[in-house]
C-alpha cells in the first residue's frame, strides 16, 4: 500500500518556495519582497531534476524573483542521503518520508510562519491539510500541490436513451452494479466497465476498509464476510455481463470514452489521458455526454457519505480548489468530496512494510480464484480459502528472505 499512496500523495516541505531562502528565520524570507536587491540562494530537491522542476514551478519563480538563484536537486530514492550531504532548503517527498522526517524532527512546523505571514489556506481543500496535521502530531510541515481521488464517471445519453436514472451521490458499490444491470446486453451496452480486475477490487477494498494483510500479525486476511460479500458481489456483475473486464493497456478509446459502457470508476486523471484528449483529437466528431457522482462507498459508511458536502489541470487534482479545470462546467466539486485518507495513518508504519510485490502476487492469485468462482468452478467460500493459503505462502516465503537476507 506504501507504493499506491507514494503516487497519490507528493508533499512540498517548507510551504512555497516564495516564503522559503537559506536562513530557517521566517522573518528574514517574508522580508524579501520589500527588499528586491537582496540575493539568496534556494536549493531544492525535485524529483525529476532541473526541467521538470522549471516546468513546474522554477520559470514562474524566478520571473518573480529574478535575484534568488534557485539550485536544484534531481534526487528521489535516497532521501536521507541527500539531505544530509546537500542540505536542500525544500524537498518534494512521498508521503512515507514526509511521516519518517516529521518523526525525527528533521522538518521546519510550518504554524508560525503561516500565521505570522498570512499565508491563506483558506483556498486548500481543509481535509488534506486536517490530514497532514494528524500526520504531523498536530503540526503542519508541509503543503501538497496536489492530490487525486476517484469519481463514478456515467454517460448521460446511455441512461437516458434506457429511461434508467442517473447515479446518486454516496451510492454503495452493490447499488451501482444493481444499476448496471438495467442496461440489456443483448443491444451491445454494457452496465459498468474496468480495465483491470485487480484495480476495481482495490477500489472496492479501500472504500469498505478492508485490508488484505494483518500488517501487525503479518497474516494475510481475506477469508472473511467483509470480503465474501465483495467477491459475491463481483462474481454476480460479472455472471450477468453487467461488468466488463477488459485490459485496455494505455489506449484512449475504451468502452466507455466510444459510448457502449454506461458508468466506469476512475481517477481525476481520466479526465486528461482519455476524456479531454479523445475530445482534443476528434473535435466536433466525439460526442460522449458525461457526469460524474461520487464513488461508490462501503455499505456501512453510505449514509455518512451521502449527506458529505464539498469543503470548498493537471493529471492530479490541485489541493486548491480555485484552480480546478472545469471548461464543461460539469460536476468537479465531486472530486473534493470522500477523501478517505484515514488508512493511510494506520497503515503507514515502516517496520511492518510489506515489499510491494508481495501486493502484485496476491492480486494475482486473488484474480485468479475470482475467475474460477465466476466460472463455477469454486465457490465464493472456496476461492476465498485458497486465497488465504495461497497468499499466506508467499507472504511467508518473503518473510523468511528477509530474516535470511539480515
């Protein structure tokens, strides 16, 4: 999981570069701006290096303030090197990092210099930022530019064309696929499309809490009715044809962007990589009538979720929400809304991480048992039994290395 929220999550340290120099005084770096003949000299660590940086960030900067020369580092792995040897005054970090360095009050609390400063918050979504001070101990240290969240795309056309009612905010997943169900197969519209099993079954795992892997007790843990009635869930949609499980790869015209799949679940990512580009490249030829609705939740936090509202372009979605790219005027607020980061802080522990590719081999294994239940060959109960023996082997295996490799 450590690896799923590195890619979700990036923090910039220090606050923005604009309130940051070499001194660690905060008053020194705010009188800068009445003071445009005093040099300084930034350096920060950015992943990626110089170019994406300037893309990013550094030719806005210095078209602002040409007299700070800005020094950057192209480091990414070996954190703990880097800042040690070249002392960067802002670092972009994962999450992971961003709670080990907080931990061993390496980090600069950004609390005062925010409230002596004025530095406005009040335009950042308040759920990340209430996120990254219980990260902190109650202290913020750092400020992401930007997040990503999913929402349930639908195509309006598709449902109208069917009479069948749009989707609702804080609908459960069986609720979706009940949906689903009402778009006939026999005329070639499928109810609900994904790319990729293992990529649904982890949204549905997220979204009810569910967690594979006992990471105290280093069991694996999915022979339970919590994941049962996830699987039974699964196996019915894809029994019926309602879900289509089609691999796309990276291409831009699946089922739903070409109007034969009603409702998909994706990031805000999909927007750009698939939406907006197959607009861009068909022009007045694409027509794909679309909304979004929240993503479907678990079924013991519905009700919460449905009465949540909205606290307030890239591929990520700017953490503020003034900037969010909305030419169609459509529902982006939507984005803003269930942010469920809360698992994030009980499963971020570093001495019981897990080797990612412990993650991939089990979602092999679990695709598999999934298969052969929806093809009658187990039961529920069975593929789920055999998943539990087969994935605690492997865990088992990678455990041994590691105590063998020390």
């Amino acid at each position: 999981m450590s690896k799923r929220l590195t890619t979700w999550l990036l923090v910039i340290l220090l606050a923005s570069i604009v309130l940051t120099a070499c001194s660690s005084t905060p008053k020194q770096t705010v009188q800068y701006e009445g003071d445009p003949q005093m040099q300084a000299t930034i350096t920060v660590m950015y992943s990626g290096g110089l170019n994406f940086f300037n893309k990013d960030y550094g030719d806005l900067f210095r078209a602002k303030y040409p007299n700070i020369e800005v020094k950057v580092i192209g480091a990414w792995r070996d954190v703990e090197k880097v800042r040690e040897e070249q002392k960067p005054d802002v670092l972009l970090l994962s999450y992971e990092d961003y709670v080990k360095l907080t931990g061993e009050g390496k980090l600069y609390d950004l609390n005062n210099m925010i409230t002596e400063d004025a530095f406005n918050l009040e335009g950042v979504n308040q759920d990340i930022i209430d996120f990254l001070r219980q990260s902190g101990g109650g202290k913020l240290y750092g400020l992401p530019p930007h997040f990503d969240n999913q929402a349930l795309f639908y195509n309006k056309d598709l449902f109208d064309k069917y009479s069948i009612p749009y989707p609702q905010d804080g609908m459960t997943w069986n609720e979706v696929f009940q949906l689903a169900k009402r778009f006939p197969v026999e005329d070639g519209a499928s109810g609900f499309k994904t790319a990729h099993l293992s990529s649904l079954r982890y949204k549905m795992e997220t979204s009810q809490g569910l967690r594979s892997v006992n990471r105290k007790e280093m069991r694996v843990t999915v022979n339970t009715e919590s994941y049962k009635k996830l699987f039974e869930t699964l196996v019915d949609a894809h029994r019926s044809s309602t879900l289509e499980i089609k691999d796309y790869g990276e291409e831009v015209y699946d089922s739903f962007i070409t109007g034969k799949s009603a409702m998909t679940v994706d990031y805000y990512y999909y927007l750009n990589n698939n939406i907006y580009w197959a607009k861009t490249e068909r022009g007045d030829d694409f027509h794909l009538n679309w909304d979004v609705a929240t993503a479907p939740v678990g079924e013991s936090n519905s009700e919460e979720v449905a009465k949540m509202k909205s606290r307030t372009t890239t591929n990520s979605i700017p953490t503020r929400t003034d900037y969010i790219y909305n030419p169609e005027g459509k529902r982006m607020e939507i984005f803003y809304k269930n942010l469920n980061m809360d698992w994030a802080l009980r499963d971020n522990n570093p001495k019981t991480n897990i080797p990612d590719n412990f993650y991939i081999i089990l979602g092999v294994i679990m695709d598999s048992e999934f298969m052969a239940a929806s093809r009658g060959e187990k039961s529920v109960d069975e593929a789920l039994q055999s998943i539990q023996e087969r994935g605690q082997e492997e865990l088992d295996k990678i455990i041994t290395q590691g105590v063998d490799d020390e």
